[in-house]
C-alpha cells in the first residue's frame, strides 16, 4: 500500500488544477497480449515506485528520490513509449487502462490495476526535467 502513496505524490503535480485527470474512457483489458503489454508498464511503475518509496523511508524526499533513481524512470518511460507504439489508442489523457490478475498467496484473490499510461510518458519527462 505504501508503494502506491508514494507514486500517487509523484504523481500529484502532473494531476492538479487544469491538468487534473478526467476519465473519459476506461479500456478493460482481456487479450493475452494486451495483458502482456500492460504488465510490462505495471512492472516498470513497481520497479519505480519500490526504488523511490525505500529512498523516501531513509529521510529524503521524494524529488531527490526521483532523480536518485533516474534510469528507473527513464527505463519506465522507454517501456511505457514502446506499449503505446502497439497501441496508440491508449495513448491518451483521459484513457485509463484496467485489469485483474490472480493475486498470489498472502494477497488478495483478484487484484485490479488502473494505469493512465498516456500520463506517464508526462510524468517521467517532468520527473527527469526536474533533475538536470
């Protein structure tokens, strides 16, 4: 749960004010490849999220935690680019991806994933602005 506090304040500046996130579609995804294809960005927003959170919980904050962990973000923006060349449609503002998957043991049966990937190309270029 933590994980995701933290990605959603990384998150925070890109969704305020006139840039607020409005959902105008939700696309559920079913298809072995667009599941693939969804897993590949939700790896890589975990791979973010778990560098940035450990960096958080040892005192510093969370745009010096970012740009500590750069090639994350980096490699997070590569991932998601390449997905949206396979499926333009989801390359968009006011798309928001969403699925479920077993959960393992220990986890809930079902999980649900939302990601608003046309959002995270947005928010890894602002991310790797605001480290140079």
């Amino acid at each position: 749960m933590k994980k995701n506090l933290v990605l959603l304040a990384m998150l925070m500046p890109m969704t305020s004010g006139a840039d607020q996130l409005v959902v105008a579609r939700t696309i559920r995804l079913s298809t072995a490849e667009d599941l693939a294809f969804a897993n590949e960005i939700d790896a890589s927003i975990h791979t973010v999220s778990t560098s940035v959170t450990t960096c958080v919980d040892s005192g510093q904050d969370v745009k010096a935690c970012q740009c500590k962990h750069a090639g994350a973000v980096m490699k997070l923006k590569k991932t998601t680019n390449r997905v949206l060349k396979q499926r333009p449609a989801w390359n968009a503002d006011d798309v928001v991806l969403y699925w479920e998957t077993k959960g393992t043991p220990g986890e809930p049966p079902t999980m649900s994933h939302n990601v608003a990937a046309g959002r995270i190309v947005k928010f890894a270029d602002q991310s790797l602005a605001d480290c140079k």
